[in-house]
C-alpha cells in the first residue's frame, strides 16, 4: 500500500512513517498543505493521511480541491479538535474519515485498511495473468503446480504490472510507486527487479514475460509456444 502522510509536526510525521515502515507500506511524508495537495494530485496513493491544521493550506483546503479535482483517494484527517462541528466539517468537504489526536497506532492502521478497502467493491485475494497467480496475503507466485516466494519489492513490482496488464510502466513511475518520491532509487534498482521476477517466471516454467518497450518502460506479456 503507498501512503502520503501531511502532518507538520514534524515528530508526530516521523513516528506516523515508522508506523507504516513496520507494515511495509510506502510511505511519502510532507510537512504543509500546498505540498500536500501537490503530492496527492499525482494520484499514487492509496490513503492519503491528513493533518487539518497546516501552514500555507489547511486539511480542509486540501480535500476540497482533490473533490473538486476528481480526486478520489481516501482521505483520513488528523486534528486535536474534537467538536463535532469541526468533524461535521470535515466530512462535508470530501474527507473520508476522521480521528483525533492522540490516537492509538491499532486504531491508525486499522482504519488506514478500512479506507483502502472501500477503493473497490471487492477485495482482491490474488491476481492473474496468463498462467500466473500471485498471492495477495503469502507473497506467492504459482504457475501450475510449482510456487515461489517473493521478496517485497519483488512483489511490488509485480502486484504493480499485474494489476495494470494492458499499461507499460515507465521506470521513473515504477520508482515513485514502489520506493516513494522521496527515495533515493534508480534505474538500475528498476532493472535488478525485473531481472529477479524474470529468473522467478523461468523457474516456474510460465510463459509470462516483462517485456521491455524501448525508451517507454516495461509491461507484461504471455508468450504463445
């Protein structure tokens, strides 16, 4: 899952990323609300967690021009206030959720799922593609009979081509979703990865293949014998 968390208290920011880092979730973190409203218009986020009380934007700024943006992603806003006036609010401009500080990391997390659920009406287990299947839960490829374990970022990338089989995905957007804005990734750490889940589909005997689309990116394939 790839988090943004806007909160300008910069300890509290720093715990909210530690938290998510233990559940292998990828975290971008941003400090006011026009960085905020800049880094959730990408459009590369499955929760957006937000404080209400920011410098240059405030929360409630920042919802009501995703909404009007036609920017969906969930949105779970933080704040110390506790009336209901300001929740009422903040529900009306487009948030999806509502905490207030302090809060539990249980009761964080939970809701985080909560919310990334409601981006569908189903709540996928696995995926497919020709005659792979990749585990959701496990982390597991199959084809046929024989199985692998994946690495995380191994299965990032591929829970990332699977998930949009028809796309090819450039490396810089492959890096963003996968290692987050604000890493210091590159392209040869795009190409290790595909390098690993090729030498996985070989072992597994699939006819699945990472093709490479020159100067574009990478997509995936089904071989035909």
């Amino acid at each position: 899952m790839h988090i943004l968390v806007v909160e300008d208290e910069i300890r509290l920011a720093e715990a909210l990323g530690q938290i998510m880092a233990e559940q292998k979730y990828t975290v971008d973190i941003v400090h006011d609300g026009w960085a905020g409203l800049d880094y959730a218009m990408s459009g590369l986020y499955d929760v957006i967690v937000l404080d209400v009380m920011l410098p240059k934007r405030s929360g409630f700024e920042v919802v009501r021009a995703l909404r009007a943006n036609k920017n969906t992603t969930p949105v779970l806003l933080l704040t110390a206030k506790d009336e209901i006036t300001d929740k009422v609010a903040g529900l009306d401009c487009g948030a999806d959720d509502y905490m207030t500080k302090p809060f539990s990391a249980e009761e964080l997390l939970a809701r985080i799922r909560a919310l990334s659920r409601r981006q569908g009406d189903v709540v996928l287990e696995e995926l497919s593609f020709a005659d792979l299947t990749l585990n959701l839960s496990t982390y597991s490829l199959s084809c046929g009979h024989k199985s692998v374990h994946l690495g995380f970022k191994e299965y990032q990338v591929l829970k990332l081509l699977m998930s949009n089989p028809k796309l090819v995905f450039p490396k810089e957007d492959m890096i963003i979703k996968v290692w987050g804005m604000e890493s210091g990734a590159e392209y040869n750490n795009v190409e290790a990865y595909i390098s690993f889940l090729r030498k996985k589909f070989f072992f597994l005997g699939s006819k699945v293949n990472i093709s490479t689309v020159r100067k574009v990116g990478y997509r995936l394939e089904a071989v035909e014998p």
